[in-house]
C-alpha cells in the first residue's frame, strides 16, 4: 500500500511521512474543516498537508492528479474498501465514506442513514454555496459592486436556509435528534464561518434563529472542533 502511495503523482509535491496512514490534503475552510473534523471525531490516524491557495498548490499538476476539480479537501485512505488504496475528493462523499468506514456518526438503519445523508446533501447543495456567495458579496471583492441586487439574493436566500435548518432543530440536540452525526459535521463548520470569517450575522439577521446559534455554540464547544479549525497548520 505504501508503494501505491510512493507511485501517485501526488506524493511527488507532498510525500508521506506516514504513509500507512490516510493522506489528508486540505486547509482549513469550511468544506476543509468537515473532514479533519471528521477524522478527529472518529480517531482514525491520518497524515494532513496543507495545499495553499496562495501559491494555487489547488492548480498543480500533483494535486489535479488526485482531484481533477482542483478543490479541497481531498484524500488518499491507504486501506481502503478490500485493504486497496482509494483516492476521494466532495467533502460529502468523503464524510459518508468516513462514515461508513468507522461504523461512527450515521446510523446503520437504513431510514435514519438516508434521511442523514439527506441533510448532508442540503448542506452540500445549498447552506455551502449559498453562504459562500454571500461572503463574497458582503465581504471581498463583490463588496465594492453597486450593484446590491447580488448581494442581497444570496442574504435572501441564505436567510431562508437558516429558517429551515432552525425548524429542525426546535426540540432536538442536533439536526438528527439526540445523536451528532454528519450532518452536523457537514453544517456548522459553514454556519461558525457565516458568522465568523464572513461576518454576516447582521445581514442575514442571526438572532432571528436562536435553535441555530444554540446548536453552533455546542458544536463549537467541542475540543475535536477546536483542533479541526486548525488542521493543516497554514505554516
């Protein structure tokens, strides 16, 4: 398995210390954030490097070979599905397989795993881009447009997603009940940058959904999340 990491043009820009353990290619962003999350809440040992947008490591020929989207995050699980090695990139898909590998945060029950995936599948389709073109928007470059009429679409409408996931919150610990799952996981991380990095409490009106913001300061709370904000180190 080792040798099979030693051959994929992708240890050629970052080679494995580790190499029986899975390779995380990464930062911390949002989409970043749910699967070293991930791998700290389930345990399993990994070796993260970071891919820095500031030198475009994304539009490399080492990392278009493990992600033709040139996006992160990705990884390498050097025990993959028979004991093979399997290369991932979508954070979903590598949040459910990470899932289905541990036996960890999404049930086994068949109606609860798909209504689980569901909520992972409105993060993916909707919190993620949504709140991402708000930020741009309202924070970098598309700020100094005159134009408000962009920029007030995606508060609109990241407004609305907020209602929905505060709806489902009413009365339950998190998005599926008593039990954290992936779903979580594939949320908060955006809704913590919304507000955070972003800074788009006031204009999408955050303290209209208080399920929200009590459900994001017991994800925040948690100690895996503490350390997964900061993996890879961007130093």
């Amino acid at each position: 398995m080792a040798s099979d990491l030693a051959s994929h043009p992708i240890s050629g820009k970052w080679p494995a210390s580790h190499p029986d353990r899975l390779q995380l290619y990464s930062l911390p962003t949002p989409n970043g954030i749910k699967v070293s999350l991930m791998l700290e809440e389930t345990g399993l040992p990994y070796e993260p490097h970071a891919v820095r947008f500031d030198s475009n490591d994304q539009l490399t020929p080492e990392f278009i070979a493990l992600n033709p989207n040139n996006k992160i995050p990705a990884i390498i699980d050097p025990d993959g599905p028979g004991g093979k090695p399997l290369a991932l990139f979508e954070s979903g898909a590598i949040l459910i397989y990470l899932a289905e590998k541990t036996g960890k945060f999404m049930s086994a029950d068949p109606a609860t795993r798909y209504e689980t995936i569901q909520w992972v599948m409105f993060q993916m389709g909707g919190i993620g881009p949504m709140f991402g073109q708000l930020g741009f928007f309202h924070k970098f470059a598309g700020k100094d447009y005159e134009d408000k009429r962009p920029r007030d679409r995606y508060a609109a409408e990241s407004r609305r997603l907020l209602n929905v996931l505060n709806e489902r919150l009413k009365g339950r610990a998190w998005i599926m009940g008593d039990d954290y799952t992936i779903a979580d996981i594939a949320t908060f991380p955006w809704v913590r940058n919304l507000l955070g990095f972003y800074e788009a409490g006031d204009i999408v009106g955050i303290k209209d959904f208080p399920e929200v913001s009590r459900v994001l300061e017991a994800f925040v709370a948690r100690p895996t999340v503490q350390r997964a904000v900061n993996i890879p180190r961007r130093d």
